[in-house]
C-alpha cells in the first residue's frame, strides 16, 4: 500500500484503519476523509504526528467536497496514482416498517450506495494512474476498491427482516461492488465489497462481538490475502465468502 483513501476516517473502522495503516504498513500516504473536519479532533491529534496523513474534508453525497479532495490527492501523489480507495462511511438504523420514509429510503441510499459509486468515479483516474505505476515499478499485486457493506446487505441471509433502508442500501452497493469489479479488471483493479461483521462502533453499540481493533486486525488480513476469486466478491473480515 503506497496510497490509500479511506472516507469515514474520523470515528470506529475507519479511524482505526487509519491507524493500524499508518502504524504498521508504512504506507508513503494515507488520505482521511471526513465530513466535518472540525469535529474530526482525534483524527487530527494522530495526523498532527504523522506526517504521512492527510485530513481531507470529504462528504460523500457533496461533489464540490468530492471534486476538491481529487485535486488535493492529485497534487501530491502525481504520477503515481492512488493504490487504494476505501468507501467507509455509511449510516445505519434499525427503524421498523411502519417508520421507514421515502426520504430516510433515499438518504440511505445516497451515503450507503451512490456515495461510494461516485467517490469511484471520481478517483478512478487516479486509480486508474496508480495501477499503471505500480506496474511499471513492478510492484506487483492489484489496486483495489473496497467497499464495506454489512450482512443485512445479503438477500440469501435475510431471515430476519425489517431494517429497510440500511438493508436495501448495502444491497446496493454490493451491486455495485460487482459491476465495478467487471468494469475496472482491464485496468487490473480489483472490486470488493467487505463486511466488517458485528463491530463496538457508534453504529454497532457497545454490545457488538468485537473491537474495532479486533475487526481492523482481521480486515487489514483479508485485504492482504485478496486475489482474483475474491473479485466482485462480498468477503466477511474471517475472510470467507459471502452469499449475494
């Protein structure tokens, strides 16, 4: 990992990606975007100590945020592109029919679904950029796109119910991840869509059967061993397949 972009970088999983990157992968570049950089306070302690991070304002439903952030990255990594996107932000409820809305269905959608297509679309030159200089120094390996998505985001492995807008929207993005997956594999960039399972996050409750270090250390596991099989592939943080 030389560059990586990590959106949702100033609470739970992406802060703590953040970190164990940062920590222990000696990246060249991690950029974190968050939506209110102001509030990001624990985001900016650890990037005021290490250099190599860079607190991007980045809301993934505002393209001026989007189309900045671009720009930003693009001035520093030049020609050799952007290695890793990781589409981490994302909100979650738990409301039951009777209280699911046309506007909660469509906000779900925008953060959980179109926000990670367009942050893709946005940096795909640079991605595209960066696996043609990971290829020229043989580097070897693929650049990637991930996507966290979630369990209730699979059709097969709802039994259950309820949970609409947060079901329906990761659903989409594991489509998603799929056609992503087919339409980026001449530029041999990857596609996946990974679930993080059950995590002590704002969202998971302090309930949840794992850390956000815990589910880090794994994940960061899984992406290392991720190959073509695992391509458009919905893949849980214990690193087996999951059903669409």
């Amino acid at each position: 990992m030389r560059s990586i972009l990590i959106t949702g970088a100033n609470r739970g999983i992406g802060l703590e990606l953040v970190r164990k990157i940062v920590t222990e992968k000696n990246p060249q570049h991690v950029f974190a975007g968050c939506r209110n950089i102001n509030k990001a306070e624990v985001l900016q302690q650890f990037a005021a100590s290490n250099s190599t991070v860079r607190v991007l304002e980045l809301d993934v439903t505002k393209d001026a945020t989007v189309d900045a952030a671009v720009l930003q990255v693009s001035d520093i990594v030049g020609n050799e592109g952007l290695d890793v996107l990781i589409n981490n932000a994302g909100i979650y409820n738990t409301e039951p029919l009777e209280n699911t809305s046309r506007n909660m269905m469509q906000s779900y959608f925008n953060v959980n679904a179109t926000g990670p297509l367009f942050i893709t679309q946005k940096f795909l030159p640079l991605l595209r950029q960066g696996s043609i200089s990971r290829s020229a120094s043989s580097l070897g390996g693929h650049n990637s796109v991930l996507n966290l998505t979630s369990g209730y985001g699979s059709i097969e492995g709802n039994t259950s119910g309820g949970i609409y807008a947060y079901r329906a929207s990761k659903a989409a993005l594991n489509m998603i991840t799929k056609s992503l997956s087919i339409d980026l594999r001449p530029d041999n960039i990857m596609a996946v869509a990974l679930d993080p399972g059950w995590v002590q996050t704002d969202m998971g409750g302090s309930f949840a059967s794992s850390t956000t270090e815990e589910c880090v250390k794994r994940l960061l596991q899984v992406i290392e061993s991720l190959c073509e099989k695992e391509n458009g592939k919905i893949v849980s943080y214990k690193g087996n397949i999951l059903p669409f």
